[in-house]
C-alpha cells in the first residue's frame, strides 16, 4: 500500500508522468508565467469568456499548500468558507454578514432566481442576457418578461424600468453577456433609485461578473447601494478577470437580511457545494494586489482594441465592449461561422436568439491567440456564408 | 526542473512548516454549517505543545485522496481558467466514467457537489406537503432537516434494538404514499447495515403498496462494507422503477473538501434530479480528481482493507472498556458509552481528541466516532480508556456527567 511518506517523495514525479501521458508537460510547468494551452493543444477557445491566462502562480501555489503536508487535507471537510467570507469583506469593505458564496456565481443566480420570482412575481431580464435566472425561472414555472436592448445593445433603462414594476427580480447583467455593452454607474444608481420608489417590492440582482474588465469612466460598483437596500444584490465571480472559472467560486453581496435569506436557502448546498481547493485559491486570489487586476484589464483593453479594430477595418460592426468578450455583426448565421471556425481550430460563441442570424460572440483569448484567430475569421469570412 | 515543482516537493517535505494553518482549525461540515449561519468564532481546543488534534468526528477518510487522484488535480492546473465543460476530461467525461464502473449509462448519472446536493434535489422533486418524507431515526439529518424546515410531513422511524434501519415500520409508512423513503445503506450514524435481500424485499413491498414513492438508497460509506450479505443496490434502481442510489467521493475516496456526490436511477428519475442540479457544480480539480480515483481500484481495495483493520481494532478496544459498540460496517462506529455523548466529547476534545456530535435519541448513552489512522486511534483509545475511567471513578451524583 502506497505510504503517505511515498507520496510525499514522489508526487512531483507523479505528477510529471500523468501530465506527460496526456502530451502537455510542458504547458503545465511554464503555465506559471505564460499563457496556459488548457483545452487540446492548438484549439484557441474563444467560446465562454475565460481568462485565457489563469488565476497565477501565486494562487495555484496556495491550492499546492492547501493539499496539506501529506496530501490529505483534501479527504476532510473544510471550514474555509469562514476566512474566505472574512477576505471577501474585507477587500469590498463589508461585513461577512453581508457576503453570501455560491458554487460559481451560477448558484447566487439560481438562489436569488429562487427566493425572489414566483408564479405572480416575474423576473425581468434584457434579451439577450446571461441565461442562468430565465432558465432556472422557467424550470420552476414562473413567468419571465423579457426587454429589448437599445440599439446599441445596451440595458434599455426605460424599458427596464416600466417592466420592473411588480416584479420579483430583475437581473441587470453589467457589462451585459453576450452584449458586451456596459451602462454606467449614475445611470444604474438612477434606474435602482426609480424602481425602489416605483416597485419597492422587486428586487434587482445586479451581475458584476465583468467588473474588472470595464474601461468606461462612468464606472463603479453597486456594493454600497447592495448594503443599504434589501432590494438590491450584487453579484460577483472568479471566473473571469481572477482566472479561475473551472474552480467554481462566486458570491453574493447585499444587505444582511438578504443575505442571510439566500444563506439559509442554500444551507444544505450552499458553503457545502464549494471544493476546499477552490476555497483557498480563492482566499489568496482576493488579497492580489489591484495592480495585478488592472494589469489583467489592460492586457484586455489592448486585445479588446485589436480585435475591435480588425471587425471594423472590415465593415463589421462589433457593439462597444467593456468585457472580455464582444458581439460583432459578422452579416451572417452564427453558426456557420462557428462551424467554419472550429474546422480550422478556434472556438467561438454559441447562438444568441434573437440575434443568431447576424451576430457572433468572441471572447478575448491572448493577444498571439486573436491573431491567430483573427487569420482564421479572415479565412472563414472571404467565403460566402451559405445559407443557414 | 521547474522552479514550481521544486517549489512543492519543498513545501511537501515532512516536518516542513504547515503553511494550511486555516486546516488546524477546520471541524466537520456540521459544525461548518451551524458556524457558517451563526456567523460566530470558532472554538479551537487549546492543547499542549506536541500534541496534535485527532479529528474522528466528521466520518473522513484520515489519508484524503490516493496519489492519483492529487497527481490529477495537479495535472489540472493549466485548466483552472475553464469552465468545466470546457477541461479536458470534462464533466461528461467524469459522467461517462462514473457510468462505465457502474455498467450504467451516462443517461443513469447525475452529479452533485457532495451527495448532498442529491439529497436537497431529492427532497426538492419528490416530497410536497401531501406526500411526505419517510426516514430513520438517528440517520444522516439532510432529508430530515429539510423536511422540518419547510414543514413537509415527516416520519421518522427509531432504529431497532440492534441499531440497525427499523425496517417493517418504515416499509409501512411508506406505503401511506411517501413521496420519499431515505435508506441509509449503512447507516450514518449507527454504522448499521441491511443485506441485499432486506433491501430487495423492502423496495418490492413499497412499490406495490405504493408505486409512486421514490426510495433514496444512500451508499456514502459502500466501500467500507465487509458484512458478505450486503450488495450495491444499483441493480435494483436500474431494474426497479422509482429507486435511487447516492454516492459519494467523500468518504473512501478521501475527498470530502473536493465536494463530488452522484445519483444512480433510471433515465427518468435522474432526469428529475438533473432538471434541479446546479450547473458545473463540479470542479475542474474534482473531475480529474475522481477520474482518476475510479482508474485506480486497487487504492479503494487498501483504503477498505485499512479501515477495516482499524475498526477492529478500535471495537476491539472499546470492548475491553465495557462500551459498545454497534456493528460498524462504515468508517465509523456507534458505541454505548454509559455516559452523555457531550460529557465524553468535552473531555476528549480537552486531549486533542475530537468525536462525533449528539445524536438524539441516543446521546445520553452513545457516541460516534470515526475511524482515523491506526496511529490515531491507539491514541485514541487512550484517552477514550482514561475519560471512561475517569467517569466511572467519580462519585455518582457528583454533577460531572450532567
């Protein structure tokens, strides 16, 4: 049987055949200061609004440490999400009782989607959006009130606000998935102040997934309105500019009594859905220093602008991004286009009703990676799309 | 070589400073969770130096993970910035192994974060308030719990004089229409077993009476049976309509931080339960972890072997105390102490030593507790032999013992 003292001495050794039957030794031990090759090596996956470089070192050796000095840290059940509730305040500036984690910031969306709509309480959504509430909403069979974006793909306040009224939640995705397009903060403060006074009783879940990514000067939080007013939450997630989507952390930030009401709903699968690997990567990856976020959003912008520039260059129009990603007017099916693309090695974005026919989402991969990828589109555009 | 694999066999290296210092003072998931809603400090027991808390209150593999399964989850890092269906394997691809070792179809699977996940899901697509939850009692509390805290009917069925599943009388309420039967195979926290004939049996006389109850077969601590009468009742959940089998990774598997459960049942009862299932609930670490885990049987045959090994040791130590113990067949045992379980666990906890919590309505009389490493529990039962001396010496009334 194998001793705790032989894994010890040799799972480095261990670890280097595993890596090297799948082929990808080398990715794995420079992944810590280049960019990573995850998925099969030369797909370039611009399908689901990753960080194409990862959570770093620093966070992946927090993971190695919390193995624990036998490796068996992992077998018990883990207490973490108290410090990582603790870390999470302290960098927002809140109180643990205002901080609720979720399996990925999917489980906050389920739990609001829960607690909040009901068979007389629609949730109101912008469509296209993220699809997590509309889809969980549906399933429970609770109505769903769809609001057409402006014409320049952005939340259209006004349409928002007359469809928020009795309302159960509103799910306002800022930046917006698949869209891309942001609406600034004193527009957001404004529409939240006019929906407290015209439908107190809706509560609006404000999805700040993309945060980090937004250049937009008009930009800031809605933490602080999240902490006075139980009708507003915040949500948050590692998935994007922190690297760490395959980890499956998000959260929550609000007012104490809801928080505590998503925490109760979520007992039994909530802390307990999240793995103790996850919860201490996510403990030191909350600590980085800002200028390693804002690193990560200017490695962005400078991707974001490139792959702007060579849609327009072209004609094609892509909306005004402030994420990781962007929609663009490709003047043909999504799916031909992505079908043409994955033959030649570079995944890009599922359909998004109602814009299918001409629209595509591209997620920013690194700056080598979009110019491979831009080579391809270049390729799989000179065809004629055929007919969907 | 790479400067972050030296970098980790330094840190791995016995003796070296535990950097995990959060893990010191990590208790069980239920003490978690009523920490995690009270919002409170933890209590950490003050020990003297050298001496190192024993943790056998939380029903853990002692050793986690084989080195497989940490090899995989090293071999994940350069997909931590993906979506679980996007890794390589992905989550389909953990589907399709659970089902291979099973000889069950992926459409026969659904995943959970933690079998939990598949108890709360359970609980949510099959009990209503007209058709309630019929389960035992002491028994893991999940189902329990969420039956109580949204006032669904439940009844709960004592366990028998031999601690095990109180059979007769749960087959009879659940024949008034339960929505939902849990069968704790063996049972957690009488370590109890049921053969495969008691079950079959059982499964056969619900549906007749009552063709709609689903009965959940909860098989957290399969890998632990030695009792030869007890077989997997997978067959039964794929040949029998309306049955469901739990599993986990949490327990022989050693990943109870990694948080992986699944549900086995026909392709219509799992599809209830993945309607409700969390998306990507499981880690890119978790998959590889647990591929990995199910390619690698023989580290489940040691795993079983070791445990079983300590148990007896640990029955056979009790014993000669004057507990008793129930017979375990899980990595834990259910022992008549002759003393309040909080008396016992106090003065435990005081040597470092950490047991299982109350278990109503048994804890006036009885504990559980986990099997740790044969090391663990030889220090164990030392101190169990001095606490239990010390009981029986003091002077009856004395106030100590409540």
């Amino acid at each position: 049987m194998l001793t705790r003292r032989r894994f010890v001495q040799t799972v480095g050794i261990g670890a280097a055949a595993y890596i090297g039957a799948r082929g990808r030794e080398n990715a794995i031990w420079s992944a810590f200061e280049t960019p990573l090759q995850a998925l099969e090596p030369n797909i370039i996956c611009l399908a689901s609004n990753e960080n194409p470089l990862g959570p770093g070192k620093q966070v992946l050796d927090a993971v190695k440490a919390a193995f624990g000095p036998t490796g068996a840290q992992p077998g018990r059940y883990s207490g973490a999400a108290k410090d990582l509730i603790d870390a999470i305040a302290k960098k927002q500036n809140v109180k643990p009782e205002n901080i609720v984690l979720g399996c990925g910031s999917t489980q906050i969306l389920r739990s609001a989607t829960h607690l909040f709509t009901a068979k007389d309480k629609p949730l109101v959504g912008t469509i296209p959006t993220y699809e997590e509430c509309a889809g969980y909403a549906q399933m429970m069979g609770h109505p769903v009130t769809p609001v057409a974006l402006t014409g320049d793909f952005k939340i259209d306040l006004d349409r928002f606000v007359a469809a928020s009224k009795g309302a159960g939640l509103v799910f306002y995705c800022n930046p917006n998935n698949p869209t891309a397009t942001y609406v600034g903060a004193t527009a957001t403060r404004d529409y939240l102040a006019q929906v407290a006074k015209t439908s107190p009783e809706t509560t609006v879940l404000i999805d700040e997934a993309y945060f980090d990514y937004v250049n937009d000067p008009d930009h800031d939080t809605h933490i602080p309105v999240a902490i006075d007013n139980p009708r507003v939450i915040v949500a948050r997630t590692f998935s994007k500019a922190y690297g760490m989507a395959g980890l499956r952390i998000g959260y929550a930030v609000g007012h104490k009594d809801t928080i505590a009401k998503m925490a109760d709903w979520d007992a039994g699968a909530g802390t307990s859905s999240l793995n103790v690997l996850a919860m201490h990567a996510a403990i030191t990856a909350i600590q980085r220093p800002a200028a390693e976020i804002a690193d990560e959003r200017a490695r962005n912008k400078a991707v974001r602008d490139y792959t702007a520039k060579w849609f327009t260059d072209r004609g094609m129009k892509p909306t005004d991004s402030q994420a990781n990603f962007m929609f663009v007017n490709i003047g043909r099916p999504a799916k031909g286009f992505r079908d043409a693309c994955k033959a030649k090695g570079v995944l890009v974005a599922r359909d998004f009703p109602p814009f299918e026919k001409t629209h595509c989402r591209i997620s920013f991969g690194t700056m080598d990676e979009m110019k491979k990828a831009t080579a391809v589109f270049e390729q799989v555009l000179a065809k004629k799309a055929t007919a969907a | 070589m790479p400067v972050s694999r030296r970098g980790f066999l330094q840190f791995a290296r016995p003796g070296s400073e535990p950097l995990a210092g959060a893990f010191l003072s990590a208790r069980g998931l239920e003490a978690h969770f009523a920490e995690a809603q009270a919002q409170g400090p933890r209590a950490r027991p003050l020990l003297p130096p050298g001496v190192d808390e024993i943790r056998i209150s939380s029903n853990e593999n002692p050793l986690g993970p084989g080195r497989a399964a940490l090899d995989a989850i090293l071999g994940k890092f350069p997909e931590a910035n993906r979506y679980p269906f996007n890794s390589t394997p992905s989550e389909t691809d953990l589907q399709a192994a659970i089902a291979a070792k099973l000889k069950v179809k992926p459409e026969n699977i659904v995943l959970g974060a933690g079998s939990q996940e598949i108890l709360k899901n359970s609980m949510r697509a099959f009990v209503t308030p007209t058709r309630g939850l019929v389960t035992a009692l002491p028994t893991f509390e999940n189902c329990t719990g969420y039956a109580k805290k949204y006032k669904l009917p439940l009844t709960e069925v004592k366990v028998d004089s031999e601690f095990r599943l109180d059979v007769d009388p749960m087959i009879a309420a659940a024949s008034k229409g339960a929505g939902l039967v849990f069968f704790n195979n063996p049972n957690n926290p009488t370590a109890t077993v049921h053969g495969v004939k008691t079950v079959t049996d059982m499964v056969a006389r619900i549906h007749k009476a009552s063709p709609d109850t689903v009965i959940l077969i909860d098989e957290a601590y399969h890998d632990y049976v030695t009792d030869p009468s007890y077989q997997t009742a997978v067959p039964l959940a794929m040949s029998v309509p309306n049955v469901i089998v739990a599993r986990t990774f949490s327990k022989a598997y050693g990943m109870a931080g990694m948080r992986i459960g699944y549900a086995v049942g026909t392709a219509d009862n799992v599809k209830k339960l993945a309607m409700l299932k969390m998306p990507y609930n499981v880690s890119v670490f978790g998959i590889g972890a647990a591929i990995a885990s199910i390619n690698d049987p023989q580290h489940i045959a040691d795993e079983r072997a070791r445990n079983t090994e300590v148990r007896a040791f640990t029955v056979n130590a009790l014993k000669q105390m004057g507990a008793k113990p129930a017979d375990s067949q899980g990595n834990f045992l259910f022992a008549d102490i002759g003393m309040p379980a909080k008396d016992f666990r106090d003065a435990c906890a005081k040597q470092g030593v950490m047991v299982g919590r109350d278990f109503p309505p048994f804890e006036k009389t009885h504990c559980r507790i986990s099997i740790g490493t044969m090391d663990e529990m030889k220090k164990a039962t030392d101190v169990f032999r001095e606490v239990l001396k010390a009981m029986m010496s003091a002077p009856a009334g004395s106030g100590k013992g409540k």
